[in-house]
C-alpha cells in the first residue's frame, strides 16, 4: 500500500488538513507531543478498517462539529484507489470507495 494523500475534516484535532504524498518515497511525521501525528496515522486506519482507539465513534468528531470525514486515496499493485469514511454524530459510519479504471 503507498499512500498518495489524504484530507481530513473535523477529525480528532483536525479542522481541515490535506497532505499529499506523491512523489515522496519516504516521509517522516515529526512534531512535539500533542501535535496530532498519531491522528495521521489513525485517520489512514479508520479510512480503510473502520476502527480506531477512541471508545465511542462519535469522540472522533471534533468538539462543536456534527460530522468528520477522512479522504484516502492509495496505491496497491499500480491501481489507485480512494476511500471515503464519514461519520455524522449518532448515526451510523458511511463508507464510499472508488477504483479508478486505468
């Protein structure tokens, strides 16, 4: 799997946050403690499986916000892909994901 970017929206402690990887081969995510790194990484998993370390789905919506989002798009075997996870608060998680025809 080669992550190609992704956007988050009132995500953990993501407003709004877009990062594109193309063209990097390696990336390191450095910052103080509390800086919101493992939020990336955890915004990457919830996109793709759906689980995360918070208790109550909804705690993944920032404070104030009624619905998060992280946008995903990866490359597996040379075939892009993008997946979509949004969730509205106290409703169920929705899933979108697409394959771009090559």
């Amino acid at each position: 799997m080669i992550p190609r970017s992704l956007t988050l929206r009132n995500f953990l402690s993501y407003r709004n946050a877009s990062l594109d990887f193309r063209g990097l081969q390696l990336a390191c995510i450095c910052g103080p403690n509390g800086a919101g790194k493992s939020s990336l990484l955890e915004a990457m998993a919830w996109a793709v499986w759906g689980q995360s370390r918070v208790d109550n789905e909804d705690d993944l919506i920032q404070t104030g916000e009624t619905e998060a989002q992280v946008s995903f798009i990866l490359e597996i075997h040379g075939q892009s892909y993008r997946i979509i996870r949004t969730r509205h608060r106290n409703q169920a998680t929705h899933l979108e994901f697409q394959a771009q025809i090559q």
